[in-house]
C-alpha cells in the first residue's frame, strides 16, 4: 500500500512526520515493549529530529523501549560534520532519555567492508532473536527514508551495486558521485519494515519525485524506486515545492 501525503510547508510536513513516529510507537509498545526506528541522514530529518525532542512530542515516545539504527552512513568518524550519526545525536539522541546501549550506529570510522559485515551481525542478532511470527526480517516499526535530487534513498545511488542486492542487509560501496564510500541497508533490508516514511520537501526534489512515483519503473536511474515493504506500509509525506509536478 502507498500513501503520498502532501503539506504546505517543511513546518506542517515536520509535524506530520513526529505524529506519525509518535503513533507508531505508541502500537509498537503496545504490541510488543519496545520501538525499533533507523533514522536517515542528510538535513530533511533534522527539523523532525528536534521537535521529537522537543516538550511538545518528548512525553510521547517511551525513549527507555525504543532502539535506534540507521539507514546508512557514511564511511567517516562519529563525530564528524558530515555523519548521520553525528546529526541525529546532536539534534535529538544528547536530548532524551534513550540507554546509550539501545543506540546501534554503523561505525563510519572502520574498514567499509568490515563496519557493513558487523552491521548486519549486529541487525541479525537483535532482530532474528526476537522475531514474532513470520514476519519479514530486520522488522523496523519505522524506517525512516529520504530522497536526493538524483532520486537516491539510504545509501542506494544510481547505478551502484546495492540496488541490485538481494541477499545480504547491509553493504559497503564507494559512491563516485559523491567521492565516499557508504554503508547503507539494501533493498530486502529497507523492504522488512512495518512503516516506511519517506520525507520529501524543496523545488529540487519535484522532478525525481515525478520520476519515482511514476509508472516507468527504472530503479537503476531511480533507485528509490526499490522501496517496497514486503508486508507495511509505504507514505510518502512530501511538502507543495516537491510535489508540484504530481
Ligand atoms: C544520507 C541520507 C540520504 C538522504 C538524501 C536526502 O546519508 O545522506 O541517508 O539518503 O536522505 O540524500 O537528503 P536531504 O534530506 O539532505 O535532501
């Protein structure tokens, strides 16, 4: 199922996002004690990030049961400028009161190769060892997705590998278009979530969303175009600049 949700503005998509986050949690606690989010990068999120911590929508999450992973990241220290990480740390993770322990991040600052393996030991281990039922694995009750202006997600850029992975969770790839190498969950893995957000918002963004949301189905050039949850749901929360050629 897929839901595109449009919003006038970053202020009103933000909150939209932190409710949907909030819901999500509230059920995930409910049904099993405990809240499972990857966070994604860049700067869409970070808006978000903030008013998650902020009085407003700090009283809703039940920060001691949640368990934050991430999307992807890029091969860099934790304390770097350009680190997921760093971001989400700084904007909300400093702000609330989640265990240190329950915050898996993907080491940028080892090997590429090695930080991705033990990345998918790490999401095999939490999630396989507490599976309920039959239901796809690594079950993210949230993953949280954006999107670049040449229509990337996580760390799936165009015509790169990761987009054709089937198999594995987790890998590692050098990203020539932006001179890194990333680790990034691949499509089995994103597909395994129970709710997939994506959040889209500026002008930049209206072509490739056109794109993406289109019949034409050419995830080598679209790579977003992968995101399909095996068994959730898919919402597109996008603001009127971005969707203006819906
Ligand atoms: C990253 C993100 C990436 C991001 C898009 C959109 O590590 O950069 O995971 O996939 O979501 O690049 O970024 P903006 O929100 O900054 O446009």
């Amino acid at each position: 199922m897929r839901e595109v949700v449009v919003y006038p503005d970053m202020l009103t998509l933000t909150h939209a996002a932190a409710e949907r986050i909030a819901q999500a949690a509230e059920a995930a606690l409910v049904a099993r004690g405990r809240f499972t989010i990857a966070l994604s990068g860049g700067n869409t999120p970070r808006a978000l990030y903030q008013l998650l911590a902020s009085e407003e929508y700090q009283g809703r999450i039940d920060w001691e049961n949640t368990y934050f992973f991430w999307g992807d990241e890029r091969c860099v220290p934790p304390d770097d400028q350009q680190s997921d990480y760093h971001m989400a740390r700084e904007a909300m993770l400093n702000h609330v009161p989640v265990p240190m322990s329950h915050i898996f991040r993907i080491r940028g600052e080892i090997d590429p190769q090695q930080a991705a393996n033990d990345y998918e030991r790490l999401l095999r281990d939490f999630f396989v060892s507490r599976a309920v039922g039959n239901e796809p694995q690594p079950r993210f009750d949230v993953q949280l997705l954006g999107m670049g202006e040449n229509a990337h997600t996580a760390s799936l850029f165009p015509h790169t590998p990761a987009i054709d992975e089937r198999e594995r969770w987790v890998v590692a790839q050098y990203v020539e278009e932006v001179a890194m190498w990333r680790v990034t969950l691949t499509p089995p893995a994103l597909n395994a979530s129970a709710l997939i957000l994506f959040l889209v918002a500026g002008a930049g963004k209206a072509e490739p969303l056109a794109q993406v949301l289109g019949q034409e189905q050419r995830p080598q050039d679209l790579p977003a175009q992968v995101v399909h949850p095996v068994d959730g749901e898919l919402v597109w929360l996008v603001d009127r600049e971005a969707a203006k050629l819906l």
